[in-house]
C-alpha cells in the first residue's frame, strides 16, 4: 500500500477557487481515511487522543472507512512526514489539534511543507479574532495571529466555539484525488466543526453509498458462548462484517453491510440481525445501541414503576449508572452505601443477629438488603448488592469475586450467586452490570 | 526525519546467536521508540489502544521517548509499510496484537516481509502448545501451529500466561541499530511479558541514563491559574521538561529531567518542584502520583476519623469515588442517595419544610444532608451535595450546573456554591472533586 513516491514538483492541488465553497467536480472513488492526532501529550501515559473514536463513528456513517489512525507529537519533521505518507496511501487526511497560536501549535506549517504549499495570513480572519479579543477586554498577542495563516488553496472552516478555525484541501496529489482537512484538538471544538462544515463537504464528494449497521447488546454471557450460538449464523453472511466486542458483564455484536441500495443494505443487516436474535433470544437487551442503564430507564417508565438499592461492595457504582441517565429522577428514588454493617441495619433494616449468623457477604443478608431498601423507599423494585470487590478481605469461604445480588419485588425476591474474575474495578462493574440485568429480566 | 530508503538486499541482522538471549554487542544511542497497535477493531468507534499507555510509561521510565504511535489493521500491506517506515525513522519499534492463531492475525508475517526474514516453525513451541491443549483435554487445531513461527534471528520470549510468544529481534537495519518487539495484544499477556522479558533486555541495550520525576496535582484551581503562576518559574528549568493536563476540577503538573548522574537529575526536578510547591503552598493535594480519593484515604486513617455522605446530583458517583480505593471500609462508613426529596428527609434528616422553602437545590438543604448523614452514620465528616447535573431541570433562578457542596464536621459547616460548566457527566465529576477537596482542607 505504501508506494514509494515518483520524483516530482509541488503537487497540483487544484482548488484555486475552493475557499468557503463546498462543491467540487469529482467524486473520490476510494474512501479509505486516515486520522492523525497531533500534541507531545499524547505522546505520554497520561493522555489518550479520543477524538478519532468519534471521527470514526462519523466517517463510518458517510461509509468511510479509518484505515490508519496516527499520534504524532509537536515535532516539525515527524508531522511532514507523516502528511507525506498519509497523502500516498489514505484517500482523506484529517489532522487533529496543532492549530492553536504557541511555538508547539506546528500543524498548519507542516502540512504546508510537506504538499509544497503557502500559508498566507488571512485579513478576515485577523479582523475576526482582533474582534473576539476587544469585546473580551483583552489585548491580542502577536502568537494569535498564526491562527490566521490559511494553505493556499483551502477553505476555511469557521470555528463556532473557538479561535482557530479549521481548513480543507481537496484535490489532485501525485495525480490522485485527495481530501485533507485541518480540524482544532478540544474535543468540543472538533466536533462542532466537523458537524457544521465537513458532514455535507465529504458527503458531496464521495461516492453515494448505503450502509445499515445493527448493534445487539447482551448482559451476563460469557463471549465464547455468544460466538459459539452466533458464528455459525454471521458466517453464512460474507457480506455484513460482524465484530464481537466484549467488556465486564456486556457483549456487543456490531453488524455492518454496504450495498448499492439502502433497502438491499437494511434488508442484509436485517435478516442476519433477527437470525442472531432467534437464537440469542430475550439475553439480547438492546438493537439501536442503547445502554442496559437505558434500557432498564425506559422499562421502568414503560411500567411507571421505580427503583432503589442498597450497595456494599459496588459503594454506589450501581447508583452512579443509573443517575448516568439524565432525568432518571423520574424512576429511581435512590437508595443507601451501607459499608457498615451498622448501616446495613439502620437504612436497609438488616438485622443485626443476620449479619452475626451468615456475615455481611450472604445470601441472606442480600435478600434482606433489597427489602429493605425497597420498604424504607417505598419503591417498587429494591435491589441488594453485598460481595467482595477485594483486593483485600478475601477468605477461603469467602473469596475476593464472591457477590451476592438481590432483586426484591411485589413477587418476591431473588437472589444470584456470582463469582466474578478480575480486579477491584472490574467485579464492581460486573456485579452492577448483573443487577441491572435483573432489573431488565424482571420487566420485560 | 522519514528518510527515502537507499535500494538494498534484506537488512542485515546480525542476531544469528540471538535466540534465547539477553546479551548484545551493542549499545543503542538514540532512544525514541513507536509503538504499532495491531487489529481492525482498533479502527472502529467502539474500541481504542491502551496497551500504548502502559508501554509508554514502561519505556519512559527507562529513558525512551515515544515519538509515534501507530494504530494499524488486520491488513498486510498496511503492516507491512508500518514495519518498512518504523525500521526507518525509531530505533526501537513494539508491536502488540495480531500474534494470535486466526487468519487475520498477521504480525508475524507482514514483519518478515518488511524485513526480509524468513518465518520457521519451532519445535520447542509446536511441543508446548500440544503439551498446553492436552493439559486442557482439547485436540489442538492446526492454525494455532502459526504461534510458533518464528522470525529468522529472534529470541523467543515465552508467554507466562497466553498460548503467542513475544518475540525479539535486534541488530542493524539499513546501517542502523534497531530494536524491534512483537508483544501479544490481551493486555494482561502484553503486560506479563513485558516486564518478564522486555524491561532488563532494554536495560541491557540503551545507554545508562538517570530520569528523575514528579507530579503534583492540585483539585478546583483553573489551569490557566495554575500555568500562570507555575510558568514562570519552570520555564527557567530548561532541562526539566514540563507538562501540564487538565481533568474535570483537577490539574496535574508532570516534571521530568534527564540526566548523566541520578544524583543531577534528582537534584535539579526535586529543585523545581519544591519552588512550584512555595508558590501554589496547599493548592497541591498530591506529589507522587496518588489520587484525591487516596490522599483523603491517608488522612482519614492518620487522623482515624470517619466520613458519610449524602448525595443528590451526583447520584453516587462521590461514594464510587471514595469507595473505589481498596480497604476504605476502614474509614468509610457509607451515606445516602437521596434522589427524591422523600428521601432526602427520610435519610438525611432534611425537614420536608426547608425543600418547600428553599428548593432541593440550595445552600440550606445542602448543609442539612451533610449535618444529617452525619448524625445518622455517626461519622467525624458528612458530606451533602445537591445541584442540577442537567441536561435539563435548570431554571434562570438555578441553572444547570448550578452545585451546593457541604461539609460538615465537629467544628460545624461550611457549604460553597459553584457553576460548573460542562455536560451531565462533567457537572457530576466537578462536583465530587470539589467535596474530596474539601474534605483534604479540612483534615489538613
């Protein structure tokens, strides 16, 4: 794919009247991009670039493809390269973050070197950030004047919440069709930007395309026995591309057909989806994407009924999933951290002489948790999480991994007994995942 | 920095005696590494590298920079390239996934092609892989015979807990020295094999060098604030280099210093880091790396003191928080969700009265819930935070973002009033930071 680079001039780049215009004469036949994330601190252990994960989801939906993804850190050279290389193989280019006005800020100056273009200073967009500065009351400094310097040949795109406005180049290099786009690093910048200004640019010069996707969510299975159940169905399927993915209590099986038509896309995706569904039945929780937190949010207003907990060893990770979910004041009363045994007792109304006969970590003392809980809220469901999240206070009758969940309700109470493998963080996320999902069984 | 490769036989590695060894004749100069995380589904939305963090702090403790990252396909041209380009322009290049046994599981070939290296499969290997089925009582498949190819001159680096071997090769490339890993993607397999058989190898190999470091954090001070104060002092520590991140309501200032003598650069970053810490006195809660959560952890349990808190907005995410460090039962007691009003009066002692006068989000109910969970738990702290996470429920009078944290203890309570700007989830993350930051002043 890399293909060593003929001898040659400057590259024609031929949208000498492409500024501020959205419309070209051809259309990219190749979709394949490329996303290279630019800063030093990404570069460390401490940061992570996240932008291309939406720019993903967004180039995805246009049936664009992410073939590479790059970080690159405030390094001239390294930058020039990597645009050099970027233009041979990857039909799109888009560069995130090095637009900002400090001595590291080198993105614009090295794209420019390295497609053998100028930056020209631009008088609008001085006059544009001379006037964002006075009416903050505050002195422009000269360094902000870089954010002003435009490829020749790019459109500008305007920058609704920020200085630094965004640019696009499209046209020929080495005699091929190349789109490339400079967008600004703050997440909410980004995303602004590409929304307004670059969704309907690439649109127009791609071929027209039709993907549908499916997304199927399933709680509590192992991911051995989704693929063992769901492979021999998505194989027989060469052209959806299936991907598993699997995190602490969740899988996702991620569906995605590109076809001339829409309707013959959706028709694939659709047939294969409720083949995959026939056979995983009611573990399946969500189709579009939701989360379980989600799901179980709409069930419980479906039903007009609500919820309470009472955490020992989750400490309110269960709580804090729910109340994720904006307006979730509608169906969840809220519940009780009782660490203590003593306010096991005193908000959960587990009696002392339990916790004394079984432990803290039982059966029985979950049971009674989601009872209480549920009593003292008067809810309509209560749930009841007590286990050893670890790394400590572990024992051969009780080992780190050991939770019991309860779910108390108008029918009465259950309890599952779970052994979950990992860390701190993970048996938490399990043990909440397995609750929710209770939640969910218990109101479908 | 990317050079165009003169036209060349296979590069000359010199590793003919290198398997199974940790020795070398050489010693590198240059010590920048890239890192090439392998697989498709690092190329979709849904999932991201993070092997490279871990590396990354791996390699930056032993003196490496990373100058690249790479996130490359199941795909071996790309691969391929990636290898060709990396061998050029880093002296030491670290694969990870893609050693598994399936067909898309291309590491090992698309780097023999790159370098001209021939693939043979070893016995020793091929013995341990049956011998490891048959321990499981399952008939080996003969694709997962591909984990034991190896590249011609690499030392195999065994697996302590995955079935792919790492593998290790070294020696001139194109005239160059270079170091060149292929480490298996799981991260508990990547992490095991790194530190088993990577970390002395490098040691052995790059040239001694001492890098002292620090990090101090400070919670709820703006990082412009913090810049300002801090950058005109570390900006006369040329041979420290600087860092500053931001978080939701934390700043984090990351000092490291290279040089010939440990005593050199321990002197010059301990120098800096000690006037950083004059000028922002106790704005700083942390300088060796620990969270909030901890730091509040020690405190607690040197002052042996215990805290309890109610929350509303925040939903239980400050319980998560607290509760998120191992062994905090020991100081934590548990506290309240006190969603609904009901049961802001029913657990946190919040008179129905005072919600009727003053609103459930207000400087009064918040100093209630803290002096209430306080009583009611009989702990040394309460903590009540109550506010509008949004996305809606604001009013002109309480808009979103609008947060009352309150702290009550033996010496009575104070409550701030804040605006946090920002969504659902960054309201919720301000607003905790803000009450562990309170609970450090106050044990101070």
């Amino acid at each position: 794919m890399e293909r060593r680079a003929s001898p040659r001039g400057p590259p024609a780049l031929d949208g000498r009247d492409a500024r501020h215009s959205t419309t070209r004469s051809f259309t990219l036949l190749l979709v394949n991009a490329e996303i290279i994330a630019v800063g030093s601190e990404l570069l460390t252990p401490h940061r992570q670039d996240t932008n291309s994960l939406y720019l993903t989801e967004k180039l995805n939906e246009l049936g664009i493809e992410v073939r590479f993804k790059c970080i690159v850190g405030d390094d001239a050279q390294g930058l020039t390269a990597s645009a050099k290389l970027a233009m041979r193989r990857s039909d799109i280019i888009i560069f995130t973050g090095g637009l900002g006005p400090t001595e590291d800020d080198l993105t614009r100056e090295s794209v420019a070197e390295a497609l053998g273009l100028k930056l020209q200073r631009d008088p609008a967009l001085i006059a544009q950030l001379e006037d964002r500065f006075a009416k903050r009351g505050i002195k422009i400094s000269p360094n902000n004047f870089k954010q002003a310097d435009v490829l020749t040949s790019a459109a500008i795109l305007p920058n609704p919440v920020g200085t630094a406005p965004g640019q696009w180049i499209a046209g020929k290099y080495d005699g091929r069709d190349r789109i490339l786009v400079l967008l600004p690093g703050p997440p909410h910048e980004l995303k602004a930007l590409f929304e307004a200004e670059c969704v309907s640019r690439l649109r127009a010069r791609i071929p027209v395309q039709h993907i549908a996707t499916r997304t199927l969510k399933m709680a509590m299975m192992p991911e051995s026995q989704v693929d063992a159940r769901a492979a021999p169905i998505y194989k027989t399927y060469s052209d959806v591309e299936t991907t598993i993915l699997a995190g602490a209590g969740e899988i996702q099986l991620h569906m995605r057909c590109r076809k001339d038509s829409k309707a013959e896309a959706e028709a694939r995706v659709e047939e294969l989806t409720e083949k995959i569904e026939d056979e995983l039945g009611d573990a399946i929780f969500s189709r579009k994407g939701e989360s379980i937190e989600q799901i179980v949010s709409y069930l419980l207003q479906m039903r007009n009924m609500t919820l309470a907990v009472a955490e020992s060893c989750t400490g309110g990770l269960l709580a804090e999933r729910i109340t994720s979910i904006g307006g979730s004041s509608r169906y969840f009363l809220g519940g009780a951290v009782v660490y203590s045994n003593a306010l096991k007792t005193q908000f959960a109304n587990v009696p002392k002489s339990m916790i004394n006969q079984h432990g803290a970590v039982s059966r029985e003392v979950a049971a009674t948790m989601a009872e209480g809980i549920r009593k003292r809220c008067v809810s309509s469901y209560g749930v009841g999480i007590t286990g050893v999240a670890g790394p400590s206070g572990g024992t051969d009758q009780k080992p780190v991994g050991l939770v019991y969940v309860a779910l108390a309700g108008e029918e009465g109470t259950q309890v599952v007994e779970r052994n979950f493998l990992g860390d701190r963080k993970r048996i938490r996320q399990f043990a909440t995942e397995q609750a929710l999902e209770m939640v969910r069984r218990a109101l479908r």
